[in-house]
C-alpha cells in the first residue's frame, strides 16, 4: 500500500528538518484521520515513537511513516506538499477522495464518511 500517503521532496526536506528538533532518536511520521472539523474529519500530522498494531509504514525519502489503518482508505492517493509564501509556509494536503471541504482548508469529508462536523 505505498500509494496511501506521496510526499513531495519539498515536504520531505520540511518535515526532516522538524525531525532534527525532536529529542527522540528515529521518530515516526505519524499521519492520520481524525472525526471533528466544520466538514467532519481532519488531517493528522506529528511525530510518533511507536509503531502500533494494525500502521502501515511506508518510507519516502528517508523519513518512516506510520498510517493507522482507519486512515488508511480516506488517506490513499494524498499528496502531502509544503509551499513556501510571503506569508510563510505551511504543508498542503491534496485528497483525492475529499468531496468537500471547510474555508480553513483544515477539515474535509468523503463520499463515503462525512464524520461529525463541528462550527467553526
């Protein structure tokens, strides 16, 4: 299941930079879904030291990636970017499977899990 999650290189060089501020030897990407957000579900990104049961783990550019396998159907064929801008930068997540999505760009649903939407 390699296609689940793609970095791109300019994330990559994002997040290993991130990594060598984290005091844990060999951190995980963790990435995931989780219930919440005005459309009902919202990205996941952080580090992790643990492997759990049932994560997929993928390695792209050197850095391990952990996807648990709810996520893993929701997440296949994201694209995980990092644009830089006068404003700053910040990661970008393109979903295939999002049908919708909130104005903050930080939440989205799927045809086939809408989740349980919150105001914003």
């Amino acid at each position: 299941m390699n296609d689940v999650v793609n970095l791109t290189e300019a994330a990559a060089y994002q997040i290993k930079d991130m990594m060598k501020q984290v005091e844990e030897e060999n951190p995980y990407l963790r990435i995931s879904v989780k219930g919440g957000g005005c459309s009902g579900l919202s990205y996941g990104m952080g580090f992790d030291t643990e492997k759990q049961d049932g994560d997929i783990e993928l390695n792209q550019y050197g850095i391990h990636i952990l996807v648990d396998h709810e996520s893993a159907p929701i997440l296949k064929g994201t694209k995980i970017d990092y644009k830089e801008s006068l404003m700053g930068g910040g990661f970008t997540i393109d979903n295939p499977n999002a049908i919708a999505s909130c104005g903050c760009g930080a939440s989205f649903r799927t045809a086939a899990n809408a989740g349980n939407p919150e105001q914003c």
